[in-house]
C-alpha cells in the first residue's frame, strides 16, 4: 500500500466523498441558498445522466455538486485525476510540468495545463490579513526569474522578471511580482501587505528607498558583505533567499520558462508549498487537503484564446 492506493485517486465516487469531507466539514451545503437541512444524495445513474456526487436541496430544490462555484467546476476529467493532480503538485518541492501531469494522467496537455492552472488558483490566498504588527519584524528580498537565451535558439530570450517576496520571522512569506521594479511600484505592496508598527528589513536596493516612511523603522542590510544584523529577538538568516533557490530551480529547471501574465499563479504554488512545508509540520497528504480547501469560491475561466502555455 502507498498513498497512492487510496480510494479517492481511482474511483470517482470515492473522489467527490472525500472532496466533500474537505469542503464541507460538518455536511452538505446548498450552493444556492445555504441550507444546511434536508439535503439529500441523488443516486448516480449513467443512463438517465445523473452525475456522481449530485446532492439536492429540499427548501430551494437545487441540485448541485460540492464543486459548483469551485476551481473544478468546468474541468471535464473525472474527479480522482483533479485529486491526483493535486497530490503531485503538492509533493514536487520545485513543482512538476503540465507535460509530466498530462503524462501521468494520461489525459491531453492542454487539458492538463489548465487543471494545473486550476489548482495553482486554488494555493493562491485570498485576502490575507497584514504581516507582523508591534515589535514585529518583515524582511523584503528580490530576485530575478527567467529562461536562459541558450535554451531558447530561435527566440529572443526571455527577459528575466522580477520577484520580490516579504517574509515574517522565517516562517510565512508572500510572492509577488511587479513589471518595472521601483520604489513607486514596490511600496504599495509593501504598504498593502505589512502592518505598520512593523520594523522593515532589505538590502541596500535603490528600490527599497524611503520604505521607513508609514512603518516603524527601516534596517538595510549588505549582502555583498555577508551581514547577519540582530534586532532584539530577530536574527536575519535569509530566509527569502533560501525560497527563491527553489523558485529558480523549479522555474528554470521543471517550468523552462514562464509567461508574465502567469507568473503571479506559478508564485503563488511556490508561496503556498514553502508555507505549508514538512519543517512546520505539514506533510504532502495534509498540503493537498490544505490545497483542496482552496478551491471554493475560487473560479478560473480563460477568454483568450492566445493565452501563452508556459
Ligand atoms: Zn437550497
């Protein structure tokens, strides 16, 4: 036995129980008008084309599924390939490739590109309360990602992109990326996402000028110099620069490259595994629960139809 012979990867029926075990902790919810009472199961029937894992509600008579108004709402793979999915995505520290997945699941790349982009949707947080506060301390890294010209023969190289992620006393971090880093542009991130009686700490980056101003003190620190600086209770040991070695490892080495326009999604799985990592204590099983818990009231629809697969 692995954990891969669980029932919830092979069997759909297995797949939606679990998944509504995830979603709706205390029992079924009626997606149209929030009735927790007289929801009944409706039995699968192929030939009559009732689905698996259709719930219907006495007061409204809705019929609906736990993946109504989720990221897996529209996905037309059984569900146990969405979990398997996940799974993979949440065990690959660097990542893994929609080539890989399409692969594994044995389904179409494209098919497998979009899901992957669905449970990317699904690590991504929502509105998230401000970091640190009083006595509290946030350190501002930032690096930069991109394709290298070698391996693009025929094409201009990508030009890298920059990232910069905010982390509060070595254990949460946030990812973001803005096109033309400067002060102007990586302020009201900064603003937007720390609390103010916050100490803020960087390196000595013209970007990161006149960040004091709106928080309760600005350190820089030389990385050139190998500078570990203390402040109280804080000791800065870099943890930024240890995320973005895996961010450019999976970027470079299991993604190739990747479009601007998705970068933010492809930080935002890094964000989510580096938070919820086995060093604080969540294991791959608990990390693609944690993830699963993501999908609701999340929805990834694609206009284009020239959106770059990378
Ligand atoms: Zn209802």
């Amino acid at each position: 036995m692995s954990i891969l012979s669980r029932p919830y990867f092979h069997d759909e029926t297995a797949a939606f129980a679990f998944l509504e075990s995830v979603i709706w902790p205390e029992g079924p919810v009626c997606v149209k008008c929030g009735s927790v009472q007289r929801i009944t199961k409706v039995k699968a029937n192929p030939e009559k084309r009732i689905r698996v894992g259709l719930h219907r509600c006495g007061a409204c008579k809705a019929q609906f599924r736990v993946t109504v108004g989720t990221v897996f709402e529209h996905v037309r793979i059984p569900l146990n390939k969405c979990l398997q999915a996940a799974h993979l995505m949440c065990s690959s520290k660097k990542g893994i490739s929609a080539h890989q997945i399409s692969r594994i699941l044995e389904v179409q790349y494209k098919t497998a590109w979009f899901l992957c982009h669905r449970i990317r949707e699904a690590m991504r947080d929502g509105e998230l309360p401000a970091m640190s506060g009083p006595d509290g301390v946030v350190e501002v890294d930032e690096t930069y990602v991109g394709g290298k010209a070698k391996n693009r023969a025929y094409k201009e190289p990508n030009p890298k992109k920059e990232v910069f992620s905010l982390v509060e006393r070595d254990v949460k971090l946030r990812s973001f990326h803005v096109a033309n880093v400067t002060a102007k542009s990586v302020r009201p991130v900064i603003a937007a996402n720390v609390d103010k009686a916050t100490v803020i700490m960087t390196d000595e980056s013209p970007i990161y000028t006149g960040t004091r101003k709106g928080f309760a003190g600005h350190h820089t620190v030389n990385h050139s110099a190998n500078e570990y600086v203390r402040l109280g209770a804080y000791v800065h040991v870099n943890a930024a620069e240890s995320f973005f070695s895996i961010v450019k490892r999976g970027i470079t080495g299991t993604y190739h490259s990747v479009s601007e326009a998705h970068l933010h999604r492809y930080l935002a799985e890094f964000d989510f595994r580096y938070n919820n990592r086995s060093k604080l204590g969540c294991e791959d099983a608990e990390r693609a629960e944690r993830a699963l818990r993501g999908i609701a009231g999340k929805r990834l629809t694609y206009g284009g139809t020239n959106e770059a697969h990378s």
